[in-house]
C-alpha cells in the first residue's frame, strides 16, 4: 500500500526546480494583490499571460524548441489551462478581498485534496493524514467562522478554494496525458490556451478597462507576476509533474504560507486577527500531521506493516 506522497526529489535539477517553485509560489500571493492596485483582476490577469506569453516563446525561439500542436499536445494544453486559466482566474477573483497570506494559507491546502482524490484512486490515505486532514478542516471552519463580519472576505475565500480544487485537477490530468512535451511548450501552449478564456471574458469587463498607467508598484507586480509566476514557476511546475507525484508537488504549498504571511505583513502592512491566527495556527498543525509519516519514515513502515497484517 502506497503513501500518497512519492520519494524525495532525487536529483540536483528536480531539488533546485523544486526550491525555485516554493520561493515563487511564497511571492507570488503579495505580487497578485499588488497588481491588482488600480486594476480589474480580469484586465491584471490578461496583462500578466500577455506578457508571458510573449516571453515564453521567445525563449522557446532561442532554445529552439518547437511548440507541437498534434491533439496529445493540444490535450495537455487544455489540461494546463485548468491549473493557469481556471486557477488564476478564481484567485484573483478572491485576491480583492483577501490578504496576501491567506491566499497562500488557503493553496497551502492543496496536498489535503490531492491526497484526498488519491486516496480513491491508487493510494490510501493512513490515520495520521485521515487527522491532519481533519485537523485543517476545522481550522478553515474557524477562519470561515471569524471572518463573517469583513466585507467579501467569504466569498473571496470562496473563490480560492475553487482555483485550488481547479490548480489540483490539473496536476492529475496532467499526469494522465502522456505527451512527453518539453516543460516549455507545455507551459506557452497552456498561457496561449488560457489567453483564449481571457480574450472571450474580457468584453464583459470593457467597462472597467484601464483608463490610465497603473502605479508603478503595479507594473513591478504585473512583471513579476508574468515573468516568475507564469513562466518561471509554470516551467517548473510542468517538469516537477513528471517526476513527482501529485500530493508530493502539492507539498510545496505546505511552506509557503509561513512565508507568505511574514512578507504580506513586513511588505504590504496586511493584519490578520486573533481569531484567524487561531485558524491558521490549527490548519498549518494539520498540515504538519498530514505529512508525519514523510517527516519521520519509521512510523510509516510500522503502519504500512499493521495495514499489511490487517
């Protein structure tokens, strides 16, 4: 019986992807809330996959690597897009009315589902994780519970956990296809994808176009965004895929929100109440147990071996 969590990273080049996807991903949270400064999050999120997009194909240019666009390829675009159109899409949405931190707290919940949709496929969930699991659900209940007197926060919450189960499906999916497609072309083919969903949305939005040059924070975040989140990160991303399994990559949304939380008080002065601490500080404790056979393999042999016995 299999945990959900495969084997650490083995090779210099999987442990420096992985190290570079934490280190983006505990930025990133603030950089959405800042592009968002002056700006519709359609628009922000339609100037950073702009932008990306750009950049990534003439990197693909330089590198001389082709852009494939046979139906196993156009499958893993589609299946990108669920992790970048639809994730990023929903986040934003929620980063109008949530803090930096508690976006990232509330990604940090994504091993939970990808352990979970594991456990009904080829990998059984053990007690300790069955707890940590519940352990975070009842700190996001009292995050829930303390926030029902801020205006949007909800449905802002809301929001995130929809790009969450959306950024969780797309790994799976991922996983599914078999397209061996270079990490690059996976990565413009899913931004060209999503630019697609965007372009059809943005009509919708023409009233609340920019009117002027956003700040210069904003243009800052905008880049940062399209360069280290959509291209950097997402590279990373779809070459981690491979080589890791679904819950293992979510892990990584397991340090970010400690991180997230210190930058998004340090830079951009966000307050979080008592009450929501006490949430956080009982979700990221579940987080903690979910992983403890991974932190300390003994207990796991000994479990796996009572499973067996059973």
């Amino acid at each position: 019986m299999l945990s959900p969590l495969d084997e650490p990273p083995q090779t210099m080049r999987t442990s420096g992807a992985y190290l570079i996807l934490v280190l983006i991903w505990s930025t990133t949270p603030l950089a959405v809330v800042v592009s968002l400064r002056g700006l519709n999050p359609i628009w922000s999120l339609s100037v950073r996959f702009i932008l990306a997009i750009v950049i990534a194909r003439i990197v693909l240019w330089i590198i001389r690597q082709p852009l494939p666009m046979d139906k196993a390829a156009l499958r893993c675009y589609l299946a990108g897009t669920l992790g970048l159109f639809w994730a990023m899409l929903f986040t934003y949405l929620g980063a109008q009315y949530l803090p930096s931190g508690l976006i990232s707290l509330i990604f940090g919940l994504a091993p939970l589902f990808a352990g979970l949709v594991g456990h009904f496929r080829d990998s059984k969930l053990l007690p300790a994780q069955w707890l940590g699991m519940l352990l975070s659900t009842v700190g996001l209940a009292g995050i829930f519970g303390s926030v029902h007197m801020h205006a949007g926060m909800l449905k802002g919450m809301i929001y995130v956990l929809i790009g969450v189960m959306a950024y969780v499906g797309s790994i799976y999916w991922l996983r599914y296809e078999k397209a061996n497609l270079h990490p690059l072309a996976q990565t413009t083919g899913s931004l060209i994808f999503s630019m697609v969903g965007l372009i059809v949305l943005l009509p919708f939005y023409w009233t609340v176009r920019p009117q002027h040059m956003p700040s210069g924070e904003t243009l800052f975040a905008l880049v940062y965004s399209a360069v280290f989140a959509s291209v950097i990160a997402m590279l990373c991303y779809f070459y981690l895929i491979n080589k890791m399994k679904p819950a293992t990559l979510s892990l990584a949304t397991v340090i970010t929100p400690v991180l997230a939380l210190i930058l998004g008080s340090w830079i951009n002065n966000e307050v979080i109440s008592g009450a929501m601490m006490i949430g956080i500080g009982i979700v990221m404790l579940g987080l903690i147990v979910y992983f403890i056979y991974d932190l300390f393999p003994h207990l796991k042999k000994h479990v796996l071996s009572d499973y067996q016995k059973i």
